[in-house]
C-alpha cells in the first residue's frame, strides 16, 4: 500500500503507468471486499471496525492510483486517523461490548441481505459498466493539492464556509447532547 | 512537474538499484540509530543521576543494546490466555511500521543553498538524499503519526486484561488530543513555505533563514510539547505510568513482541526529532566549506548534529522533569496550546496577506494582538465558567 | 501553476447570511460571558437577529438588480431565492416565537438551542441560493444535522431521544443516498454546476444517469418525508419538543423542497422521461398514503405529521409539470403551507399548555371556553382543507393549473388524485373543528386559556399571513414567478 505511494511518482509517462495501476487495483479491489464482507459478518465489534480500516485504507489507495495524493492521504488521516480510532475509542470507554457479541450478525436476515446486495451490484454494475466501461483513465501531472486548495477558495469557498458552520453546530450539539447534566 | 526526485524523471535498471540502495540505506541507518539512542538514553540519564549506566558490554557498554536485543528474542514468548490473538500479534507491527515510514520522507543531506534543492549526484544520476519525496510529504508525517495510535490501542485491548486497557485508552485520547496541537502548529510552517513537500520546505530555509525564527518561535515551542507528548515521553509519559497502570500498554508483552513496541518508541522519538529539524531547523542546511568530499557530506552530518541536540533535549526532560497529572495534561494540550497554535497562526495569515496587500506592519500587528488578545479573554472566561459550574455542582452534591 | 484568483464576492448579496452566522456566535459567546444571566436575552437575540437578518432580504429586493450570480452561477440570489430566504427566517422567527416559554420553562440547554435553531436556518438560507451539487449538499447538511440534535432536547424523555435517533439515522442514509446519486450526476458530466448537469445529462441519456436521478430524487424525498421514505415522520414530529416539531414540519421540510426545486428545475427537467415517473410516485403515494393514515390518528400532532406527508405529495405533483410553471405553484403552495401550518402548531402549543396532551378528544369544546383559539385553528384547518379565501386554496389552485395546462398522462392522473386526495383531507381537517365546536367540554374547563404574549404573537403572524396572502396572493405570485425561466426544454416526456 505505501509501495503504490512512491510508485505512483514513478512514470510519468502516462502509458507506462496503465498495467501496473490495474494490478494494484485488483489487488486492491480484492481485498477490500473480502474486507467489507467481514465488517458485516464478524461478531466481534473491534475486529469489525479493523476490517473496516482496511476497507478505508483501500479506498485510499485508489485514490493514490488516480493519482490524487492529497486526497488519499485526507482519507488516511481523517478516516482511519480520526474516525475509526474514535469509533474504537468510544467502544472502549463506554459500556459497550468488547468482545464476541452474536447479535452483531442476524443470521435469520442474512439471504435477505445478500439478495439486496446482490441486486444492488447488478444494478449499481451493469449501469456503471455501460456508462463508464469505455472511459479511460487520464494521468495528468499537475500538482492535484494546489489545483483543489484553488477550487476550494474560489469556486467552492461559501460550500467551504458553511461546513466550518455546520461542524460548529454538530460539535455544539453532540457536547449537550451527550454531557452529563 | 511530476516527480519531484530528477532520479524519477526517466526511470532504468540504475535508478532502480539507487533507489533500492536508498531503501536498505534508510532502514539500516534508523535501525543503528535506534541502536545507539537506547545506550544514549541509558547513558546519560544514568549521568544525570548520578549512575555509571551501561559500561559493561563493549567500550562504554555500547553493545548493551544488542546483548538485550540477544536476551529479548531468546525469552519465550507469552499469549495472555484471555488475549485476542490475531489482534495481540498484529499490534506491535501496527506501531513499528509507521515509525518506520516518517522516516522515508525525512532529507539526510544534499546542498539546499543557491536554489540546488539538495539535489546530489550519485553514479552518473542527479537524485535527492531522502527515500522519498511527494507532493504531500508532510501529511504524510501526520497520516502516519495517527496510524501509530492503532498498535497503542489494540495492544492495550487485545491483551485481555485492564490495566493494559487503561494505558491503552489514556495513550489514545492523549495522542488524539495533541495530534491537533501537532497540527496546528505545522501549518504556521506550511503558511511560511507555502508547499507541503519535505524538500520544498528544507529549500525556503537555506542560508539561515529557518523557520525557526521565520515562524516565530512560539510553533516550535508548541510543536516539540506537542510531539513530546506524541511520543508519550516524559513528562508526559503516563500511558506507562509504573505506579497507576504496572507497565502500560505493553503489561502482557514480553520478548520479541515487546522488543517491537520498545523500537518503535525509541523510533519513533528519532524520527519526530528528524521532523522537528527539517521542519524548524533547516534540515541538513548549514555552512558549507573545505575540499569536495567535504562539502558533500556536511549537510549529513548538519542534520545529524541538530538531530543529536534533540535527542539529547528528549533524554534531558526525562532525566529532570516529574510526570504530569492526567488533567494538567489535557488542560495544556486543549486550553493552551491548541488555541495558542491557533491564534498564532492567525496573526501569521494577518501578516501575510498585510505583506501583500501592502498594509502597514505595525497596524496588523497591533490589530492581531488585540484581536488574540480578546480571544484569550474569552477562552478564559470559558474555561471560569465551567470551573464555577463544576463548583457549583460539587456543592450541591 | 497559474496563480490563485480571489473569487470576487458581492457582499450585498450574501449579507443574509453573514447576518445569521454573526447572530450565531452572538448567541454561543453570550453564554460564556454572561452565565446565567444570558438565559433571560438568548431568545430575544435570536428573534432579534432573524428579523435583523430579513433587512438585507428587504434592501436586495428592492434593489436595481435583484438578480446577482456569484462563483460563476453556483451561488444565485434572484427573487425566487429571496422569497424563500424570507420564507426560511419569517418561519424560524415563529419558531423562536414558540419556543420562548416552551424551551425556558423545560429542562433545556436554552442557548444551545437558539444556536442551533439559527446555524439551521443559515443552512436554509444557503440552500435558496445554491446552484451546484456541493453547495446543495452541504447546506442541506447544514440544516439537518441541527435538526437532528434539536429533534432530541428534551435529554431526559425517551420519546425525545427516540425522535433524534430515528431522524438522524434516517436521514444519514438518505443523505449517503443522495451523495452516491449526485455522484453519478458528476461523474457523467464532470460538473458539478447544475446548469452543467442538466446540459449534459439533457444531451444524452445512460443508466449511470438514470441511477443517479433516482437516487438523487429518493435521497431528498427522505428529507420531505414523503412515502414510501416517510417512515421517521411521525415517530419524530411526537417525540421531538413541539416547537421542533414546528420547525421540523415547516422550515426543514420547505429546506427540502427547495433543494428539489433547484435540482429538478435546473438539472432534471431535461431528463423528464426518468425524473416524472419517480415524482409521479412518490406524490400520488404520499398524498394517499398520508391521508388514509391521518384519518386515523387520534393525536393532533401525529395527525398533522401524517397531514405533512399528504400536503408534501401535493407539493411533490407540480414537479410532473415543471414546465407549465409548477415550480412557480411549487414556492406558492410552500409559502402557504408554512403559515398554515405554523399557525397550527402554535395554537394546538397554546392548547397543549393547559391540556397537557395533544389527543383530539381533549379540544372539545374549546369554543366555549376559548373561543379565540378555536376560531384561530378553525382558519388554519380550513386553510388546510382549501377553502377560499384562506391561503391554501391558492396554492391547491396553482398546482392544478400547472398540472391540468401540462396535460401529460401523468400529470393527468395525479390532477384526479389531488382533487379526491383534497376530499379526504376535508374530513379530518373538518373534524378537529367539529370537536371543538360542538362537542362538550371536559369536567371543569370553564376559564380561557391563557396565552403567553410570544405565542399570541405567533398565531397572529401566522393568521395574518394565512389570510392576507389567500385573499390578495399577486405579490407572492410575482415573487415566485422568475424573470427568467430556466432553460427551455423540448417537451420530452
């Protein structure tokens, strides 16, 4: 995963860099849905919020092979840094099981659920396939954390300000709502 | 321009073997290094307490660390019966990796001065004397200084057992909390240099002009607390309080597995230092003078010299400074140096845009402070009231 | 590297809300400098800093150039967007208005609340004027994620808590929703523009596109509560502080269906053959749905959340004929909805206050022991059921136009649907007046209820406006009539 960091620099040519990316894509890919089907059926909570981490990192290295550095490495930070750590935290501190907890998993729901996701994944595959199928990537060269800061204060900056808000308000909420009183 | 490094500008069979050169270099490099700061460490608090240390095992017992790295992975090795074992044996890795992967983005060496960018020439190939260097290098430091919080954690939970569980919890919302200190105060450099690449921001400091006094000292000040505090370092080094918690987060661990959390931490102290150097110390820039062979390589031992006077600060607060209570600690990390850091770098922006729209220094400055100032008051007021609260309901009950 | 450009920002334009967020750090920093002493102002401030907020609404409309486009028209404020801003905060001022005796005399976090109530209508305000998939999708975040917390205030009650969390679950699933459809959308056209989208997915059509329309449409119909995605309605309406409720039903409900407006009347209106059949659905759904479920209820505010759902089937019809100016009828019917429903809630408030419950049965006789109150909500109600002059009826005439000039099959249908759906909707409208006019008052309710000032304050706005704009509704037409009409489509449907 962090080879694909510094491979990702490697070629710059954009034709040289095709094979490699879909290997490590499909090894990726792989990975991470072995790893999302055990975040839904581990019985254990932190092991799932592991398979989880996993499921994030990889969606972080995806965006390392679309060459969007500053991208994946918000994802580590935030996602696996932030999140999942408080996710893991919050197991901890609360009363909350830690260990094997059978209701995790609904075994009785379990065809039903994997017919919903099945029909998803035609669904959602057969539409990307024949919408998307034929485009091919483009690697540019361009520095992406530069052409991002520049959208985010100009095209993007009332949507930019209004999060700073809403994370304000969320922060503000979550404190009443959740301190002792 | 795509890559950074004008080794990967074409890439052959050469560039391969540098680059794999590189990798082994590194890595033996951190791993002697880590090798001496252990006796290091022992050696001088010893002194400063008035101890010999280590003197029997080589000249001035410079082997010690080899003789217990020898002892360590001959012990057996325990599995708590109540341990979560795939969890308990990934930890310890979960913590080295990442201690190992700072390092990659970290410049050694190479000529910063004249715009050179320390871009050296090895067999024929211009290349630069750091592993790696992307566009996003110093996040990259952040992403892997967050990951290292996962071995803490797991290896506290999946050792079964609560004292381990308790350092493990204290050691996550410790390094959660100064991770935003950490944070804040990097960006008064990436603000002074304006990129977030290691070898950009070593380039803006060549010829004295660190960012150690560019930035104004005070985001160095809150950075190394911040870090000491990372590192779970003395003073703040209550993840493994002795008397509240056995051992910390590593009670259950013994011999190779605890040999790896124990390099990691030591790892972990070098690397930040080597951040702390190439973020507010120039990395290896320095004077540069005498015969070739020299000139090539003084911007090393410039960074390992900087490097040093950090590891020694390291061992110096722990060989004088008490422990910190849990609340003190949270108390200075969230009322004091998150919105220091914050307020600092506000008055730098200030500064800055003033530089470019051409406002006058001393307004903006006079302007920031009363504004930080007023800031300050209402943090204070804050922090009053919840204590007045507090109060209030410790009477009623 | 080029350069960074400063985006040039027309702050006229945006003073609305540089208003409301400087009201919100009045309201958070109050509290930390005036302790307890701040609990006795918090809801004069917020009030205040609404209607303060309306001013810059007030010198923008009367301006030469009302309309003014910003960051290359992803940030648009035109009449219709004003209307609705002034909608947004008119109603949130109600609110406040409500809450003022309801969240001082409970066991509430007062100056949280405000803070709260004001970031969400920032959001709303957000939401009128933003013309791409990112402003939209975090204004709307914007207003939920408040709700959402406000909707569990009352810590200490279950029901309260049982409100927030069936809400804010639901409504993160629908917001993933809705983020993998505009995703979709983006991915297609590459913009994240409406203008952009619409172009792009008018041209050609692909499943991605269909997908993504789909999602989009099921996303923002979990926010208007409309069935079969209504689930969480009810539940949150009773659970959640009344005043909420209020909040819930009107502002964030309109929050919804402007952000529908912007999406359907800029991008989807070119993608009519996917988008109508889906609307079509949903409204015909939750107009009848809506309806045979609050013919049951026996609660007053678990009827008016069930009444919600059918109205927002109303409101969800006219989107059949976007072109035929059922956008226009669309911001109407929301205008007046707001006032109606608002003032109900205020009075059955008022009522609840002696009664201390909602149930029908208890507003017996409420003519002879508060006459006042029962004619207020005897207006709302008749409003409600459209009859003239009483605002409702000219939004309900407004969508039939739209829908009967369109004359698509679907449009057609869903004509007939609102005219028997308005049928069925008179009964149980009507029959809360009939409890309170003729049936006997319960043992011992003789004295009128008194009505704190704030209130009173409230059901008279609401009457006022319910009135007044069913009566002379030309300003509002114009107001919600654009200058220009987005762009014209070929009548593909």
């Amino acid at each position: 995963m962090i080879a694909s960091l510094f491979a990702a620099q490697a070629c710059a040519p954009s034709e040289c860099f095709a094979v490699p990316a879909n290997i490590a894509f499909g090894i990726c890919a792989l990975l991470m849905i072995g790893a999302a089907i055990k975040v839904v059926t581990e019985t254990n909570i932190v092991h799932a919020a592991l398979y989880l981490v996993v499921v994030l990192a990889g969606v972080g290295v995806n965006y390392l092979i679309l060459q969007a550095e500053f991208l994946a490495v918000t994802q580590f930070l935030v996602y696996i840094g932030a999140i999942i750590v408080l996710f893991l935290f919050g197991i901890m501190l609360t009363r909350a099981p830690m260990g094997r907890s059978d209701d995790l998993d609904n075994a009785k729901l379990r065809p039903a659920g994997i017919g919903a996701a099945v029909m998803l994944l035609v669904v959602l595959g057969g539409a990307l396939l024949s919408s998307f199928g034929e485009t091919h990537l483009v690697f540019s060269t361009a520095n992406s954390t530069t052409a991002l800061s520049d959208a985010v204060f100009n095209q993007y900056l009332i949507p930019f300000e209004v999060v700073s808000v809403m994370l304000l308000a969320a922060l503000i909420g979550a404190i009443v709502l959740a301190r002792r009183d | 321009m795509f890559a950074i490094d004008p080794l990967l500008e074409s890439v052959d069979g050469s560039a391969v073997l540098i680059v794999l050169l590189k990798v082994v270099v590194a890595f033996a490099a951190l791993m002697i290094a880590v090798m001496a700061m252990v006796w290091f460490e022992r050696k001088v608090v010893a002194r400063m307490q008035n101890r010999l240390g280590p003197n029997v095992a080589g000249p001035f017992g410079i082997l010690q660390t080899l003789a217990d790295g020898v002892k360590l992975f001959f012990k057996e090795d325990l599995l708590p019966r109540e341990a979560d074992r795939p969890v308990f044996r990934l930890a310890p890795y979960l913590s080295l990796v990442p201690a190992f992967l700072v390092f990659v983005v970290v410049p050694l060496g190479g000529d910063f001065s004249n715009d050179r960018h320390g871009v050296v020439s090895w067999f024929g190939k211009e290349t630069l004397v750091q592993v790696a260097d992307p566009h996003i290098g110093i996040l990259f430091v952040l992403a892997m200084s967050s990951m290292a919080v996962y071995g803490v954690m797991l290896a506290g939970w999946s050792s079964g057992s609560k004292y381990p569980l308790l350092g493990s919890v204290r050691a996550a919302a410790q390094m959660i909390s100064y991770e935003a200190a950490l944070g804040l105060s990097l960006l008064a450099v990436l603000l002074n240099s304006g990129s977030l690449s290691t070898n950009e921001i070593v380039s803006g400091q060549s010829g004295w002009n660190w960012n150690l006094w560019a930035t104004g000292v005070v985001p160095f000040i809150v950075f190394f607390i911040a870090a000491t505090a990372e590192l779970n370092r003395p003073p703040f080094d209550l993840v493994e309080a002795e008397q509240e918690l056995v051992g910390g987060f590593h009670t259950e661990y013994s011999s190779l597995r605890f040999a790896l959390f124990f390099l990691a931490e030591f790892m972990n102290t070098i690397t930040m230092s080597a951040v702390i150097v190439t973020l507010f110390l120039g990395g290896p820039n320095g004077p540069s003078f005498g015969p070739g062979w020299l000139q090539a390589i003084l911007p090393t031992v410039w960074f390992l010299a900087k490097l040093l006077v950090f590891l020694f600060v390291f061992v110096w607060l722990r060989g004088t400074l008490p422990r910190l209570r849990y609340d003190q600690l949270m108390d200075l990390g969230w009322k004091l140096l998150i919105p220091l850091a914050l307020g600092w770098f506000l008055l730098l922006a200030a500064f800055k845009i003033g530089q470019d729209e051409g406002w006058n220094r001393a307004v903006v400055g006079v302007v920031g402070t009363v504004v930080i100032l007023l800031g300050a008051l209402l943090i204070s007021m804050a922090v009053g009231t919840a204590r007045a609260r507090r109060a209030a309901v410790e009477v009623e009950a | 590297m080029p350069d960074f450009v400063a985006p040039t920002l027309d702050l006229h334009a945006l003073a609305p809300e540089f208003v409301l967020a400087g009201v919100v750090c009045v309201l958070l920093l109050l509290d930390v400098v005036l302790l307890d002493r701040a609990k006795a102002i918090v809801g004069s401030i917020a009030g205040l800093g609404l209607l303060g907020s309306l001013v810059p609404i007030l010198t923008l409309a009367t301006s030469d150039h009302p309309t003014r486009t910003m960051f290359g028209g992803s940030y648009v404020v035109d009449s219709t967007s004003l209307l609705l801003k002034a909608l947004f905060i008119v109603s949130a001022y109600v609110v406040v208005l409500l809450s003022t005796n309801y969240i001082g005399e409970g066991d509430y976090w007062e100056s949280e609340y405000y803070t709260l109530l004001v970031s969400s209508v920032l959001g709303m305000t957000v939401m009128a004027s933003a013309r791409d998939l990112i402003s939209i999708f975090v204004a709307l975040e914007l207003l939920s994620i408040p709700a959402y917390m406000l909707a569990a205030w009352s810590k200490r009650d279950g029901r309260s808590n049982e409100a927030g969390m069936k809400y804010y679950l639901m409504g993160v699933f629908a917001s993933a929703i809705l983020l993998y459809g505009m995703s979709l959308l983006y991915g297609w056209s590459g913009s994240t523009q409406l203008s952009e989208i619409g172009r792009a997915i008018g041209e050609k059509n692909s499943p991605a596109v269909t997908l993504g329309v789909v999602f989009v449409l099921v996303g923002f119909a979990f926010k208007v509560s409309a069935v079969p995605f209504h689930m969480w309605a009810p539940d949150t309406y009773e659970g959640a502080p009344t005043p909420v409720t209020a909040f819930l039903a009107v502002a964030s409900k309109a929050a919804g269906f402007v952000a529908l407006i912007q999406v359907i009347g800029q991008a989807l209106v070119l993608r009519m053959n996917v988008m109508i059949p889906v609307v079509a659905v949903l409204a015909a759904l939750s107009m009848t749905i809506g309806n045979l479920i609050a013919l049951r209820q026996t609660n007053v505010i678990r009827m008016l959340a069930y009444s919600g759902i059918a109205q927002a089937g109303f409101m969800l019809a006219p989107f059949v004929a976007s072109q035929y100016g059922g956008i226009d009828a669309i911001v109407i019917y929301l205008v007046l909805y707001a006032a109606t429903n608002l003032g109900a809630f205020a009075v059955v408030m008022a009522i609840a206050r002696r009664t201390r419950s909602a149930e029908i049965s208890s507003f017996g006789g409420l003519f002879s022991y508060s006459p006042g109150l029962a004619v207020a909500l005897s207006v709302f109600l008749a409003s409600f059921v459209g009859i003239p002059p009483l605002g409702i009826w000219y939004g309900k005439l407004s969508v039939m136009r739209a829908l009967i000039e369109s004359q698509g099959r679907w449009a057609t249908v869903l004509a007939i649907f609102v005219a028997l759906n308005t049928a069925i909707a008179a009964y149980y409208y009507l029959n809360v007046a009939k409890t309170m006019w003729f049936d006997d008052a319960p043992e011992g309710e003789s004295t009128p209820i008194k009505v704190p000032t704030s209130l009173r304050f409230a059901v008279g706005i609401a009457l006022v406006a319910t009135i007044a704009l069913g009566v002379y509704p030309g300003p509002l037409t114009d107001a919600a009539t654009p200058e220009a009409t987005p762009a014209a489509a070929p009548s593909g449907r």
